[in-house]
C-alpha cells in the first residue's frame, strides 16, 4: 500500500512542479518581451537590409466559449516579408508582385510549464512544399532561461531562418554544424509566350 500510496503522491509534487513553472514563466516572459524588443529595436536601426523585426504577444484561445488563457502567453520574434522583385504585368498594365514571408522564432509554455521554442522559417509561393516548423529547444528548467541563452537561441534560430530564404538558400555551403540544408525551390515556371507587358 505505501508503493501505491508514493506513486500518488508524486501526482501532488507534479501538479506543484507544473506550478511552479508556470509562475516562473510569468516573470520570466517579461523579461523575454523587454529583450527581444531590444534586440529588434537594435536590428531595425543597425541592420543593412531592414524588413522590420518585431515582438508578439499570443495567448491560447478555446474557440468553444472564445476565451483565452493570459496564464500562459506566447512571444514571437519575427521579421517582415522580403521583396523578392519578382513582378508579372499583364496587357491590361495590372502585376502581381511577389514576397517571402518572415520568419517566426517562438517560445511557446506548455500545459507541463515546459518552454518549447519553434522556427518557422521563410516560405513563398516557389518553395515546392510550405515549411513546417522545427523545434530549435525545449527549456525544462527556467532558471537556466537567461538573456544570454535568449541570445543565443535567436541566433541560432535567425542562422537557419536565414538559409530557408531565397537570399540565403543559395549561399548553404553543407559544412558539418550547419544548419539544415535549404528547401528546393520549384522551377518560376516559363511558356512559351510573348511577353504580356505593356510595351
């Protein structure tokens, strides 16, 4: 009966745990906000090329009763999207003009009080397949979560972001500790046409 009895009790010191952890979180997410707005703050007024780099706050939503859950928020650094110039006109003078989307690196808590931290990388309408997402860490232990360890998993996450964009794609050289080789990209697709453009 004790065996039995301990094994219940390790669910009260994990429902503790779980606690624990989410109250870290809420401390702990401010500090993330203020710094990855420094970061993006700095990015936006030293980087050459400029797509904007930005903080969001999410929080989980249950779309039975349209509440949300501000316990447990989300942060995300993201850029904005890259101009590809990429432009098609037609006769009638109209165009499409084609872009990338940003990437995203998110910290997202989990019901355990567990950090997992996500890439969604670029993608555009010439990647053969969208990307997913890749999980870049999972953070059990909150004390370890520090500004430098924020630091380092931006730069981490900005590294491989920058090899799934059409300007870096090209540039992934497949030396060992890498990141992951790039997407293929699909063909722009050409016929045989005249061009459509209003000479």
């Amino acid at each position: 009966m004790n065996d039995i009895l301990n094994v219940a009790k390790r669910y009260a010191e994990g429902l503790s745990n779980v606690e624990a952890r989410r109250v870290q979180w809420a401390e702990k997410c401010k500090l993330l906000t203020e710094h990855l707005k420094e970061i993006a703050d700095y990015l936006n007024k030293n980087a050459p090329f400029k797509p904007g780099y930005f903080v969001d706050t999410f929080y989980a939503f249950d779309e039975a009763i349209n509440g949300t859950c501000v316990e447990m928020p989300s942060v995300t650094f993201r850029s904005g999207d890259l101009p590809m110039d990429i432009l098609f006109k037609n006769e009638d003078g109209n165009h499409v003009a084609y872009f990338e989307k940003g990437f995203q690196i998110t910290f997202n808590p989990t019901p355990t009080g567990q950090i997992v931290v996500l890439l969604f990388p670029h993608h555009n309408n010439f990647h053969q397949e969208q990307a997913g997402f890749t999980p870049l860490l999972v953070i059990n232990n909150l004390d370890d979560f520090t500004m430098t360890l924020i630091d380092e998993i931006v730069h981490k996450g900005m590294e491989a972001a920058f090899y799934s964009s059409f300007v870096g794609m090209a540039e992934h050289d497949g030396r060992p500790g890498n990141p992951a080789p790039p997407q293929a990209y699909a063909p722009i697709g050409f016929k045989r046409f005249e061009s459509t453009e209003m000479k």
